[in-house]
C-alpha cells in the first residue's frame, strides 16, 4: 500500500509522461505531464488507443515489443512522434516496459533538448560568424587562461592556439609576459586597456589592446580580448603632427616677418603719435606669433598651456619696453585653451599689460605688476593690478584714446566673457571673467 502510494505520487510529480496500457495496447491510466504533452485531457486519453498518442510507426513497434513477451521482462527505448491535440507532433523518447503483470510506457520530451541543442548551436555559429568577421585580432580565454576560441585574423598573427596558455604560445618571451600580465590582471576582474607593441615578421607593429572580464554576476567565467591594429593610424597621425607643427612654424615666421616690415616703416615715421600705432601693432602680432610658436614646440597642436604662454608673453612685452623697474607677481593655475581661445585671451593681456608698463609705471621707483589667473568651478577669472596712479579723473580711456579698451571689450565678448575696470590712486585693477569651456557654435 505504500509503495503504491509512494509511486503514484512520483507520477504526479513526474516532468515525463507516462501511461499504463493492456495487452492490446488499450491505455489504462495517464499521469499529468502526459496530459500536458498531448494538450489532451486525462479522461480523453483513457480508454483509448495508442494510435491517439503516437505515428502509427511508433505503436506497430510498441505492440510488436508487447507480443514478443514471453514472461521475462522486456525493457526497450525507442524514439517516435508523440501526437498533441494542436500544432505539431513532439520528438519523444518512448521507454517500452513489459512485465507478467503490467505492461507501462515512459514518455520523455526530447522535442525541448532538440530546441535548445539547435538554438545553442544557432547561438555558437552566430558568434563565430560574427569573430570572424572582425578585422582585428580576436580571442576568448576559460578561466584557467586557456584559448577557448579565436578568429582567423587571430591565428593568421599567433598560430592555432586553441587550449594554450599565453606561456605556452611559443612568441617571444617579451610578447608572452605582456600577455601573461595583462590577462591575468583581467582574470582578477580589470579591464585592462592600451597600446602594446610587437615585432612581427621583422616589422614593429602598435596595437589597441582590450582585455575584458566575462562575469556570471560575480564569478569570472573567462576574458575576451583584442588586438586592433593601429600601425597606419599611428603613422598618419605623426604625418599630420608634423605638417601642422610646420603650418604653425611658416604662420609664425611669416608673422615675424610682417613685423620686421612694420618695424622699419616704423623707424622711418618722423610723428611720435604715428610711430606708436605701428608699435602697438607689433605688440599685437606678437601675441599671436607666440601662440604659433608655442603649437610648434610642444607636442599639442590644438591646446596651449595658458600659464606658460601668459609668463613668456609679459615677459616680452616688458623686455620690449626695456621696463627694468617693473616686477612681475605671476599667480597662474596651470590651465589648457584651445589656439583660438588663446589667442583672444593674449591680445586682452598684451593691452593690459602694455597699458600698464606705458602709462601708469611712470615713475622712476620699482613698480610691481599682479597677474593672476585662477579656475573656478566652470569659469577662468584673469586679473591684472598695477600699482600706478590709476586712470586719469577715474575716466575709463586711455590717456591717448579709448581703442585699446574698445578691442578689449569686443575681444572679451568673443570668449563670452566680461572685463571690469576698478581706478583709484592706488592702482588700476582689470577682471576678466569668462567659461572653461568654448561655446558651441
């Protein structure tokens, strides 16, 4: 009694179908997941035929396997269609039992394993499609550091390695330890990230080389990885550096030439008044003449250390004038603008500080210049102090005009920003105030 109740539980709890049937193959009990397999219901199947649950191939060879019983057990495991009461028939394992007391069929569902067997080798030949598609150097490591899979761009640069360990790849000990180093550093749960170089056949090849972990939420399965080749990039990009570098030094040359010319008409000028426009004309072009020589000899064609180009501009500015009583109090943070931006923001300093050396350190006592330029949140604040006698009856021109200030004001619009004067009899002092990054166009 037991034992019987210990078994129809099993079959209720059964995934695998199951139907007890006569000697004429008349079925006589169904479990559960039969009815589920065949959408049919269990009163449905009882009573009736095996013709209901298989193709009429699979129940000849069942009722074949029955009459062969000869009062020894038969146990027999055949593959068949097992029929459902909607859409198409299932792929079935049929387990055929005979015994002098009953005789029971076993109905396990291979129609799902089939399914996910085609839907992982689906899964397996999209994946190495798409590996092989790829125009770089492509590979996945196990967690033991071992090759599982590889593209052909791959194997064209290493050999097979499939199964091999980094050690065990048979390249030069340098390559080997790089890779040793970087995938074990991946294998620890970094992405690792860089340039590398190697030396394949006899030529010195740069690639980007990512290194990946592969997680099942925190535990390392393996690594992918890539070596895309950058060799050309790299070279066009030398190639570009160089002929901006060249474009930067012609334009400052050419600069410098204009201003030789300007120079020399300036000489021959008799008017003071005259001979000074040209003057600040040269001191303008100066500024930016710096700017190109800075691009040139520095290794950034686009972005100019704003502190180190402010320190040599003033510097020339003051050796120019011959200001020897003058004293410069640098305070720059270090900070990079784009040419364009640097070349406005040199033209206000030249101004300023010309202003200053020509017209407020009129004395013969030491006189001290503060410039300061400093980062806050997303805004550059620039301020220029002198310690003169500040502008003449607290007017804001010049004693010669107001261009200068004029150029200022359009300049400091153009970086989207505002210059403020503050005159007293203690000096004058000039704020200018304007974004970290450049307005988008």
């Amino acid at each position: 009694m037991h034992d019987q109740k210990l078994f129809n539980r099993f079959l209720t709890l059964c995934d695998n179908g199951f139907a007890a049937v006569d000697s004429d193959g008349c079925i006589l009990e169904v479990n559960k997941a039969l009815c589920e397999l065949t959408g049919r219901t269990e009163s449905s199947l009882t009573g009736a035929g095996l013709e209901i649950l298989f193709d009429s191939f699979s129940v000849e060879t069942i009722l074949r396997i029955y009459n062969a019983f000869d009062c020894h057990e038969i146990s027999h495991t055949i593959s068949g269609d097992l029929l459902q009461k909607k859409g198409s028939p299932r792929l079935v394992e049929i387990f055929v039992n005979c015994t002098a007391d009953e005789r029971w069929l076993l109905i396990k569902n291979r129609s799902f394993r089939k399914e996910m067997e085609n839907k992982l080798r689906r899964s397996e030949l999209m994946l190495s499609t798409t590996l092989e598609s790829l125009p770089f150097d492509f590979w996945i490591n196990d967690d033991q550091n071992r090759t599982w899979m590889q593209n052909s761009y791959s194997k064209a640069l290493w050999g097979d390695v499939k199964g091999k360990s980094p050690e065990e790849v048979g390249a030069e000990e340098k390559i080997t330890g790089q890779w040793q180093d970087t995938t074990e550093r991946a294998l620890r749960g970094e992405v690792v990230e860089g340039e590398i170089e190697y030396i394949i056949d006899g030529h010195k090849k740069t690639f980007r080389n990512i290194l990946a972990p592969i997680k099942d939420d925190e535990k390392i399965l393996g690594i992918l990885g890539m070596n895309i080749d950058i060799t050309d990039l790299k070279e066009a990009l030398n190639i570009r550096d160089m002929l901006v570098k060249e474009v930067h030094h012609r334009v400052k040359n050419n600069l410098h030439m204009i201003n030789s010319i300007i120079q020399l008409e300036s000489a021959r000028i008799p008017d003071g008044e005259s001979s000074a426009v040209l003057d600040d004309l040269v001191s303008r072009i100066e500024a930016v003449s710096l700017v190109h020589e800075k691009l040139y000899t520095t290794g950034n064609n686009n972005l100019v250390h704003t502190a180190d180009y402010i320190r040599d501009l003033v510097d020339h500015i003051i050796s120019g004038v011959r200001a020897g009583n003058v004293m410069v109090d640098y305070n720059l943070d270090d900070i990079d603008l784009e040419t364009d931006r640097i070349i406005i923001l040199g033209l206000i300093i030249n101004e300023l500080v010309t202003n200053a050396v020509k017209y407020a350190f009129t004395g013969e006592g030491r006189h001290v210049l503060k410039l300061s330029m400093k980062k806050k949140n997303n805004e550059i604040i620039i301020v220029v102090t002198d310690d003169g006698p500040g502008l003449k009856t607290g007017t804001e021109k010049e004693p010669r005009g107001s261009l200068g200030f004029k150029l200022m004001d359009v300049l400091s619009e153009q970086l989207g920003g505002k210059l403020e004067r503050q005159s007293s009899p203690a000096g004058c002092s000039n704020s200018l105030v304007f974004p970290v990054k450049k307005a988008e166009a």
